[in-house]
C-alpha cells in the first residue's frame, strides 16, 4: 500500500516527525490543523473566532498542495476545548464549506498539544 506525504509550507513542523497529509488512492487525509502561523507561533491567543478563521486558512494551504480544496471535503472531525464556542464552528461550516455539507465530528477535549490552542480541526477529502 503506497501513499505519499504531503510536506508543509511551515518551517516549525519538521520536529514533529509527521506529513501535514498524505494522499492514498485519489483521498487526501489532512493531519490536525491549529491556529498557528508560518512560523509556528499562535494567533489569535484567547480568540476562538481568530483561531478558528486561521485553521481553515490552514486547512485551504493543506489541500491546496495536495490538489485539492474545502469543496471536496467529506469528513471533519472537530477539537475544542470548551463547546461553548460551538456556534462559531457552526458559522465557519457556513462559511467555508457548502451543501452537501461534510460529515462532521465535534467533541471537547481537555487539551490540545500546544497550551494555548482552543481548537484543532482534520479533514478527509478527494482530490478529483
């Protein structure tokens, strides 16, 4: 089973020991993507919304150098670490996807890799 690895724009990534996607079989599987900028600092520090405009811009780089786009989105699991927040998740999907919508996961979790992160989002989608 061959697949191939998608490497990051981001200088901040190479410790990490892992691809920001990998493709297999025409599927892009897109690793969790956190509010952080190129050069791996936060933004948006105590902003939800901030932080959840940045990861989508994230998401777009992603896919974009795996060919494909938010558009082909099928699957998000979304991390947050207080659900109270919700409502901005419900206007990003809004916002930057369209119907049919993706199936979408969305959960609480105590915490994120990185103090500081509210949320993390990965997504599954074509490239076709």
């Amino acid at each position: 089973m061959k697949h191939t690895g998608i490497d990051s724009p981001y200088s901040w990534d190479s410790p990490f020991h892992y691809s920001q996607a990998t493709v297999h079989n025409g599927i892009v599987y897109v690793s969790g993507q956190a509010a952080l900028g190129a050069d791996g600092s936060i933004v948006g520090e105590n902003d939800f919304d901030a932080q959840a405009h940045q990861v989508f811009a994230n998401l777009k780089t992603v896919l974009a150098a795996a060919g494909s786009d938010l558009s082909k989105v099928f699957k998000v699991n979304i991390y947050m670490t207080d659900m109270s927040h919700f409502p901005t998740i419900i206007e990003c999907r809004e916002k930057y996807f369209s119907k049919p919508y993706p199936a979408d996961t969305t959960v609480e979790v105590t915490a994120l890799a990185i103090p500081g992160l509210l949320l993390e989002i990965d997504v599954i989608a074509a490239i076709s």
